[in-house]
C-alpha cells in the first residue's frame, strides 16, 4: 500500500453510475480510495442528471467532470492531456449496460473494475473477454469476497496441499431481505434485480449464486464437467428466481453444491463454504471474516485469525491485512483489496513489466465468462428439470 | 417421569445385542434406565458367548437371564410368569437382523424399542409395518434427535404456523471418523457399516442420512413428492458411500435438500436443520442442542433456549426437560425422552386408554418404513445418475 | 465403568432431603445410578411425610425403606444385614443440616455424598473434617462441575505444565433467576437461600461463589494467599448477597478474580473460567462444556473438543467420557463423573487398596472446609469494606 | 456523510506522527478519508527526517507541506491563506508530546483529533481542557471504541431506559501480544510503552485500561464514586504494569469492574462488556463488533444486529452505518465514525449553529481528563495496596 512506485502518484478514476441511493456505489467509492492509491476525478453517476449533479457533490467532484453519460464521460477524458485523464473507470450501473460500457473504455485505452454479474448474456460476457484479452488493459470484476484475508489464505493452503485432495465443497449464501415483494414498492435494489431485461435471466442465482460459485472455485480450483440446477420462485408473481440450488459434477470426481436464497427470515449475508480435502478441511463464513477454520481428524480444531504477523499466515493473507489481530476487518477492506491488487497489476503494466491476465489475485474477465455460462447452464438445467449440463469452459481458470 | 401410574412399578427391559464393545448398546441402556422407569433384567447381548456373560456382568444382569440368542430370549420370557416377563424388547444388533428380532418380540406381544434405519430392504420395512399395525404393541424407533427439547420446540412451533408456510429445509449431517478405511482395520463400527450384506445398500446415507431426512421430516410435516440423489465413495475401495447429497421436490412447491458426510475431516457429529418459512425461519444444530434460533426480518436474532420455565417454551418441549436453563443436557437425556414417550404410551395401553400408533411423538414404525423407501429411492435415483423418483410413500406421516 | 470388580454388584445408596419439588434430589438420583453401579434402595426424602412417601414412589423405592426422618433411617439401615444394607447416604437438604447429617453417616460407617457448601459454618466444616480424617469413609462433595471432562482436562494440561507457571485466573459464575424477589412469593429455591438460618452467611456467594473458587482452585492448583471481597444486595430487602466479587492474591505472585451474579437477565448458569500461564492460556464455559480453548501467541488458536479417542485427549479426562465427540455431554454425566470417582474409591478401599482420602479427583471433606474458609473471608472483608484477609487453609489442598 | 453544508469541500488535514512504522497513523490516515469528507494536506509524519518525507510519500503529500517538525507545521501552515491552510490536526504521536502539540494546534486556532491516552499526567490533561474551554475549537479523543455502531446502540438503549437502572458493570480487554519482554528487542510499539517517561506512569491500564473505563462510562452513563485497583507486572523485569484489575464503587450503589491483561497467550484485542440493568442485561464484543446481545428474563436471548434499516436500530446507531446488515464493518469503520462526528461539529460551528462541547457523541478533552485520573488513582491504590481512592471528578460527564 504505497505510491513509491514510478507512476509517483494516486490514479485516477472515475465511476459510471452507483449515485445518490446506489448502495453498491458507495461501496466502490470507500473501496477505491481507501489505501490512498487513488483518486475520484470523474464520473457519470446517474442517468437522471440532477441525482447524477447532487451525487458528484457527494463524492466532492468538481463539476466540470461530472459528466451527463457515460458516452460523454469517454469521449471527454480522451481529450485530456495524459497527465489529467482517468486511468480507470468503475462500473456499478445495472447489469444490462455493463458490456457496452466495459467495451468503451477498454478499446479507449481505460481499465476497468466492473460490477458482476459481469454482463447480461454469456455471449456478450465472450465478446467482452475476447476484446479485453486484444488489449492490454487491466480488467478487474468485484467478486468481492475473493479479496478477504482468510479467503486468499485459504486458496494458498488449498494450493499448497494441506488438504490433500479437495473432494467436495458446500457453499452457501442465504439473504433473507427479499422474503416479501419489495420490487412492488418504491425499492430500487429489488426492482431492477425483478427485471430480466436488466438483470439477465436469473435473479437471487445472478445476484449471489455466481458469488457463491466463485469463491468456491477461487479457493478450490476444481474444474467442474457438468451441473445439475433448481431454481425456484418462492414469492409468488415474481419474474426471477428467488431460491436455487445447484449440485457440480468435478473433474477429479468430487462433488459440489452450491445453495443460494434471498427470503430467509432474519439472513443477513451469509456466504459461506467448507471444503473436504483428503488431509484437511476448512470452513469460513462472509458474516465472521477474520477467522478460517481448519480441521484434521486427531487434531484439535484449529481457529486461523486474521494475524498479518502470524507465522502461519500465508503472505497474500499477510498482505491484504491493514490491522493487527483483533482488529475487525470487513467487507469495505475485502473490497478494497480486489483494487489494491488491479492497482499492482496496472502500476506493473505502467513500469513495464509482463503481466498475467489470466491468473490473476483478482477474479478477471475470464471468471466473469465463466460466471455467465455458470448462470445460462443453471436456469437451462433448471428449466428442464434439473437436468445435467456441461459447466467447463474453455476460458475458466485451471 | 414418575411410576406414579396403574402399574405402580418399573418396566421391564430386555436388550438385544450392544455388548461390550458396542457404542449404542450402552447408550441405550443407559437412555432407558435414565428416569428410573425401568429396569435391565434380561439381554440377549452378543452372538459371541464370552462376550455375552461379561457384558451382562456389566449392566449387573442376573446370569439366569442372559441368554446366548434372541430366540432363547423370547422362549425362556415368553415362559416367565406375568409379573417377571419383560415388557419390552431393545433392538441394537446391526440391521440385517432388526426385522427378524423385532417380528418375533412383536408377536410374541413384547413392545420394541428398535435402532435405525429399521431393517435392511424396504420390503422388510413394509412387512414389518404390517404386523405391528395388527398388533397393539408400542413400536418407537430410535431417531434419537427427535427426543431433544428444542427439536421438539421447532416442531410445535411450525405446527402452531408460526413460521407461515414451510417452503424449503437444508439438512446436512457431517461427520469425519470415516475419512480413512477403518475398515480394514479391526474397527467394529466402520467394518459391519461397509458390509452391504449387515448394513443394506447405503453407507453413510444409511447410517445418518435416514437421521438428517427423519428430523426434518418431523419437523416441517412437509410431503415429499420426489426425490433426487448423488451418493459418492471418496475412499476408494470401499464397497459402499460415504458421501452424499439429495434434493427432494415437496408437494407444496417446496425444496428440501440433505448433505450427508462421513469424510470431512474434524467433524463430529454435526447433524443441523434450517427451515424457511414465510413468516419465519428456524435453526437447530445437534452440537448445540440446547439453542433454537429463530428468525424474522425486522426483529432481533431470538435464541430460544432450553428452559422448562420459559413462557415460550411449548409444553411438550418443557416436558422433555429434566434441568433448569444453562444446565447443559445432550445426547443421552435426547435418547432418554424416546424412551420416556414410549413408556408412556406402554403406560396408557396398559391402562386402557386409547393410543394412537400413527401420530406419535416418537418415531414409529412407519417413520421407520420411510426411512427405508428413502434409502432406496436414493440408491436408485443415485445409480441413474440422479433422475428423479417418487418420493411419498403411503405409510408416511402427514 | 463396570461391576467387575471384587464386590460383584452395584452399591447400594440412600438419599436424605431431595424429595418431590427438589432440583437437586432429581439431579442426584440420576447422576448415581447413571452408570449402573449403584442402586437406590432407601431414603429420608422429606421431613413432610406425604412428600416423603410420593417421592419415594417416584424413585421406585420399596416403601419399608423410606423413611420418616433421617435418624430412622441410619437407626433401621445400621440393623440390616450387611448384605442388604446401605454403601453410602446422599446429603442434599438445605446447608444447615449437612453437618448433623454427614457426621452421623460417616460414624456409622457409611460413605457420604454431600452437596455443597458442606455445611453451614466453618467451625463445622472444620469438625468434621477431623471426624471424616478419623474414619476411613469416602466423602465426596458434588462439586459437579470438576466432574466435566474437559475441566479435568485442563488440570491436567495445568499439571502437565503446558501452561507453564499459571499467573491468573478469571472466575465468573453469572445467573439472572434471581433478579426479582422470587423469596417473598412461594419459591422454594429461593426462599431458603435467601434465609441466613439455612443458607448461611452469604446469598450467591454461597450458592455459586463456591463453585467459581473451587474450579479455579481444582484446575489451576495455584494457593491463595488473601482475599478482598465485595459483596453487593442489588434487590433491595434482601437478606443476602445477590452479586459479588472477590480479589485473590495468589502465593506464587499471581492476581485471581471470582465474579459472581445472580441478577443479570437474561443469564442461565454461565460458570466460565479463563486461565493464564506464561507458556499458554485457557478458557472453558459450562455452557458449552464439551469444548476447551487453548491459546497460544503464534499458534491458530484451538479448540479441544471432548473426545475420548483423541491422541490430545489425557486418560482421565478419556475415561471420564460416556460418548463419542459430537454427541454432547451436560451437567447430568459430569455430576455422574463425581460419582464415579467415589465409587472408584469406596470400591478400591473394599478391596483392600490403600486409598488417598487428600489427592481425590473428586472433591472431598478438606474442599468443603476451604469453600466454607473462602464464604466466611468473603463475608468478613466485605463487611471491612473490602480489606484483605488471610485466604490459605491448613488444610487446603496444595 | 455528505460535502452538502456550507462549506462545501473537504476539510484539510494535518498529521502529527504517524509515519512509516507507525500502526496508529495509518489508520487515523484511512479512517479520516474514509468518507470522503477530509484530504490529507500537511504532516509532520516523524522526528527522523528520512522517515518523515518517506511516509509522506506513503499518503501522497506535498512535499511542500511534509514539514520536519510540528513547530514548524503550525508556523507555515498559520501563514497560509484560509482557503489552503489545514482545518485540523490529528496527533498520533507517544503520549509524552500530546500535550504541548494539541495546546499548539488548538490556540493557533486548529481542531484537534488527539489520540489517547490524551496526556502524559493528570496535570497536563486538566491544563490542556482549560485551554480548550476557552477556546471553541473541537477537540476529539480517539477513544475509538464508541463510534461502533453497536455501543452507540447500547448507549441509547441505556438512555431510553431500556434497561432500567444500570447496577453492574464488567469491562474486561484482554490482550496476548505483550507476553514476551518485546521491549528488549526492536519492537517500537513495546519500546515505547514500557518508557514512563513516554507512556506515562501505568503501562497496560495507560494503553487499554482506559479504553475499557471509557466505554463502560460512555455506554451507561454511571458516575463513579471511588476506586480500587490491583496493578501487576507479570514479565519480570518489566517497568510498567502488563495486568490489572479495578473495582469502581459507583454512586448509585452499583458495582462496576475492569480487567486487562496484555499478557493472555493468543488473545487478540478482546474487548468486551456486560451491564446489568434492573429491566434488561447488554453485552457487547469489540471482536465480533456487528451485534449487541440483549438479555432479558423471560425473553429468548435477543441478538441486535448491525443494521442501519431496522426498526430497532437507534438513529444514531443507524447513521453510524455505511452499510447494510451482514456487511461486516470493522475497526476502521468505527474509527472513522469517531471523525465523522467531530466533523459534524466542525461543520456546525463553521455555519454558525451553537455546538455543545460537553455533551458530544464523541470522546473529548473532559473524557480524557476523566482517563488520565483513572489512571492516576488506579497507580496510586495500587501503590497502596488497593486502598479505596475517589474517582469522581469534576470534569466528568454525567
């Protein structure tokens, strides 16, 4: 977390959408800015230009780069001279608009954080990765829960071995604020999430269940043959989905299963996974993220805290702590460390030095491919019955 | 818990098989006997004759009523005068030999208390279910978690509607202990649980699955219509699963899922239920059996604890209490309260009242006869690849 | 746990005080006969002889042995023959006729359980003391909760010095039955313990502050050197204490605090003890008893779960387990352990061995003279606004 | 957390120590930008000149303004013209130097965020909140702790009365790190807290003794009449005290304690508080900072959550807030929210609005005054063996 490096600078940024009343866009603002890397120079924060004018206030923007759409946004900051254009355009306007602004800027020389599900259709979710890997431009999607301490600590255990052979996963993310028909009243959130032409064609699946199926590929690194999906409405009237349950066959023979709902009484954001290794297994829950649990039979259970000085803190979990033990680290931070480590990644490309797109710290746009055909394999098995369908694409890490 | 009935003396018990050696043999002996309701007087204890003297020794049984073989036992009782004849029979050999033991004591009009799952087929299961339905000996089978207070508590609750509808379970068991092939070592436990021909066509699914199916069954009353299943075997070698996963279609539209492991590494015996309701959801776990979580968008997390005293706890919750609040009871005071609800329906027959064999607070032997269809729905849809097959049985409760 | 020892059969017990209406009795009841080693067979239940009569029925007892008063019954037991006669004499009447009681059993040749605390002033505890060191009875005093596994546990991590010098202990027993005046309406529990005549000097010290100064005591071994106390009557009108705490200053150099409530809502039976050494740390809660912390600076911290088959697990604590991990254990098998132990005893010193009536798993005579030494310090110090007093006995154990 | 106000523009900050190496600077560095609402202008980051223009590259400062001493700093920065000049001051220097540098800051017309515990001696803590009486700038003690959500949650519900009268309070905060003698080695958070001359007379009660004082005096409100207090140092050796433990006699008659430790093996930052009230109990956990445990006798045990959209949320609880429920927001969340607060002051006295000094949300010069007496009486009784010490004083809130 430090701005020696030969840029000798914050970058700069700017944010499409996520104004005034956008919970997400807030969260991006904290997160970009949190480890004083970068700087908010400009945005296109809203469609409704007098919310899109009292959100640029908010973020302390000055005016004249606020700007009206995100087409103007573009084609405005090109015309800066180099030392005052954006580096880097935030994404977190609804899922329909995602690949048309995703490809701007990237074909304008502009690297991008976007939101997830990263686009509405799993073919415009290729396109976009065929045009990213052309350029060379740092693409960065906020599967944020990949960016937590314990999170990375337990991908580098799994890929050290201590589990042995992972053999099966559970993951779990249940929500319970969608329980009643919140899209029938004045809530934002609920209403777009409601609306396949802008949410694609799942709902609680698009919204938590690609989170859910990421971090589990994140940690694991299972490659998945086939997969078998219930996707259910349980408020009746609803468009989408609102509960689901999918079970993936693994290459290796293991079995997954991920099951996702958003109308459980009193569930707040309880993502979570454990995961069966031959050696060993872990646990770690979203709502309690300092700690990861390892276990082994004969041995006590043993309770891995968030511990930048521990000597059994791997250093990418060392790295992405701010505090000591003890201290709470959340969901602000975790968010914070999917930019942080796009940031290395562009400061590395800016110096000069050969980059890795593709096995990246940060989920990229290879795992937003894969999130897409994780979503249209899903409510196809589901729409027959639960029927097997392939789930390894070609683009998914391995 | 008082003799204070017609009887005015304690029941008299007989146990088949659990000698020495056996793990649920002594739990039973010592559920049973717990509230001074009855007494160890005869036993039939291991078809290993060394075996069977010491282990009578053990539970201080008179050497005249320990008998080399269940048919011994049931001849010499069966000739015993009324007031020294045993009244009920315990049933812990492993299961092949469940349905044979338990039809002899039946008709020979001793009452059965018979371990899980109840037989080896389904059609045992059936067959059995006939001749206790002509008889009006009292049958519980032991699916012991039913026994704990707050299980009970959940159950009244959904009953009393204060959950709305139930539309979805998540009902996982997790264990460890069989993470390496116990069975090839000299590991009674591991070794007749591997061996189709003792334990029938299901490992860990027969073992704990038929658990983590049963209390959600007791708990939501939900029907099940169909059921599909994946049953893995990550130990190589082994002759039958020690992994597994099953998702059951409702007939009110509802989704139930069961996750069943017996190879994760560090767990105990984490068998724990989550129910969706519309107006609430409720959370057990075994490991903590003491707490019941409730809860309802817009209100607090409620712990309900075990409190005999409580005002919201439901009569037949404080019924099952022996202890105060914060005075911990587990495992055997759970099997106890099988027990004790049997007693009491020996007690009222005895009286003359009416029972009813059907809606009991126990499970019974049409409990016991879903058990098996759902072991065997299981293997089947498994070995299709997890097609989907009816899943509602006739005898089932509703 | 088994008869297979020289005496052959289970031993036989009497029970004076516990009737119907009584915790206790029911808890003692059950946690000696648990394990099948003793039987019982006579009793002096209640001094109301209606009482008295239905609670022998409800514990099954033939009605010649129950008894009217406990004069009775030691006058009619010394007359059996010895084969019919009673092994030992249960004490669980209010505090104040513990001393007449115990003194009476243990000259007439019984054996004595006696609840705590031993009796109603120092000066008797001390005489008898002298009495119980002159015969050669088992006296045991049910503090239960060294009875738990994984408290026996830690005193033996303590004596095997993985802790390495122990400098404090945090001691806190915190109840909330007693926040309102349940003594001014019909409240048994409360009325007696509120009554200086029965109770003795001190309320909740009395009641729970024993328990909280002797597990320090039984884990850690460290001597007290002086105590400081206060003592607080929260509801106003209250005969005694219904909050405390005290101050102990430890010989080696160490500071112990004892915390004690009986007025927090909401707050069941939370005795939890923290312990610090110089080479590790450990907690424990009789809430959730199965579980023991250990800390370690650099180490995950870990948790230790009951299990009698771990490598970590130490023998006493292994044997002191009923049950696999997982299946949890309470306040009744950690009550029966205390049981066991004596038994251990009464029938090492029928065999003839020589046994140690000081180094006793179990608590004995000289922990309830040092229980009776800490209230009558508490009291004093307290009323001295908290001065220090002398805290070592002679005959404490060391 | 909005620019909109009069000013409209973020106020200039400056830092005061703090630099590379330095914990505590960092997150005053993060949390004072958190929201946008402060940019980082000026410092005085370290007395070593290297270190200093290092960090000052670290947050991104002119080199302009990354000025060598404080005296310096107030000169230039006096000199600038308003519309550059810093706002405010953070000090996050050893506690020897608070004094003079707040005193500087403060006449020369800057606010001050002060960081605790606020000085070296009660002298120099009396002097400075004279200064600061006369003067209206806004003076805020990091006593981070209060701008947790939760505690801020607990403080109103103690206000409301939801508790009814606060008896009992236990305050404990337990740490491991300091175990070892780190001060021998070069460990510079050690170094300086073992120097009296930079830490002032009490070592762990200076570093967290006065946290845990200052949380149970912000949440319930209770006025204390008189102290006693045990100080130990268990690292032989050790200049300052690394354990300890007071009791606050209170004036309403309730009983009030505090126990810290810094040398508990694997105890990470574990703050925590339990208040018993007449109506209801609380118990907070600065580890697991997203709920607040209330407890009330007959009541299941009710878990309030974090969630800034529940009706049970307490606006001020609620805007303490950035997001929603299961949203883990941590340590530096609540920092922020304490620079939140004073900026709210900050803003108010710039438009003119009267600002209560005395009554304030945040932590200010008389809380710190009421620190540096706790401290003074608890060295001083401890000195004296725990004699009982007045600890009322007239700065106090109440």
């Amino acid at each position: 977390m430090t701005l020696n490096n030969s840029l000798n600078r914050k970058l700069r940024m700017a944010m499409v959408g996520g104004g005034r009343g956008s919970f997400i866009g807030s969260v991006h603002a904290i997160a970009a800015q949190l480890d004083h890397r970068a700087e908010f120079v400009a945005g296109a924060l809203s469609s409704n230009p007098e919310r899109a004018k009292e959100s640029a206030s908010d973020y302390g923007l000055n005016p004249d780069r606020a700007y009206g759409s995100f087409d103007e946004l573009i084609e405005k900051e090109k015309a800066l001279p180099e030392d005052q254009r954006i580096d880097f355009v935030i994404i977190c306007t609804p899922n329909d608009s995602h690949y048309h602004i995703a490809k701007a800027a990237v074909e304008s020389g502009f690297h991008v954080f976007c939101d997830k599900p990263m686009t509405l259709t799993l073919e415009e979710a290729e396109g976009l990765a065929d045009i990213v890997s052309d350029k060379d431009q740092i693409f960065a999607l906020t599967h944020n829960y990949t960016g937590y301490p314990m999170v990375r600590q337990a991908r580098e255990m799994v890929m050290a071995g201590e589990l042995g052979e992972v053999q099966a996963f559970r993951s779990t993310y249940i929500q319970g604020w969608w329980r009643t028909r919140l899209e029938l009243e004045d809530h934002k959130q609920a209403k777009w999430r409601n609306d396949p032409s802008k949410a694609g064609a799942a709902g609680t699946f698009g919204d938590i269940g690609t989170h859910a199926y990421n971090i589990a590929r994140y940690i694991t690194g299972l490659i998945p043959k086939e997969i078998s999906c219930q996707l259910k409405t349980f408020e009746e009237g609803r468009a989408l989905d609102d509960y689901g349950h999918a079970i993936v066959n693994l290459e290796n023979g293991g079995l997954g299963t991920i099951t996702c709902s958003q109308i459980s009484h009193g569930r707040e954001n309880d993502l979570s996974i454990q995961i069966d290794g031959t050696l060993g297994a872990l646990e770690w829950r979203q709502e309690d993220p300092n700690e990861l649990i390892f276990r082994k039979n004969g041995h006590p259970k043993a309770i891995y805290t968030r511990d930048p000085n521990a000597p059994f803190t791997k250093p990418i979990s060392a790295a992405s702590c701010r505090l000591p033990w003890g201290h709470p680290e959340g969901f602000l931070e975790a968010f914070a460390n999917i930019y942080c480590s796009g940031y290395d990644a562009i400061v590395d490309q800016a110096e000069g030095k050969k980059v890795d797109h593709v096995n990246t710290i940060y989920p990229n746009v290879n795992d937003g491919v894969e999130g897409m055909y994780f979503l249209q394999q899903c409510v196809e098995s589901s729409s027959q019955n639960g029927t097997w369908l392939p789930m390894k694409h070609e683009r998914a890490r391995r």
